[in-house]
C-alpha cells in the first residue's frame, strides 16, 4: 500500500482526460510515495505519514 499525494493524482487526472495515459505507473509508486505498513498494531498505520 502506498500513499500518494493528491498533486501527483491531479497530474495522472488532468493528463488522462486529456487524452493521455489512464493509470499510474508502478515506477511512480516506488520513486514518488511513502510505503505503509502495519506497525505498533495498526493495519495500516499511514498517520506517520501524513503531516
């Protein structure tokens, strides 16, 4: 699971209604984003990596 910020959706958004590509690239995930992981009993314990 990977956290990824909203200016990067808009960009992929924006690109894909003009015509352009209609998903993210997997490489985009692991250069631009924050993995989460279950930690200290969380499933998903992403509030470590908003802020």
């Amino acid at each position: 699971m990977y956290l990824l910020a909203i200016k990067t959706l808009e960009t992929y958004w924006e690109d894909a209604e003009k015509g352009g590509r209609k998903s993210i690239p997997h490489s985009t995930f692991l250069m631009e984003c924050d993995r989460v992981k279950s930690d200290k009993g969380y499933v998903l314990h992403y509030l470590k990596h908003v802020g």
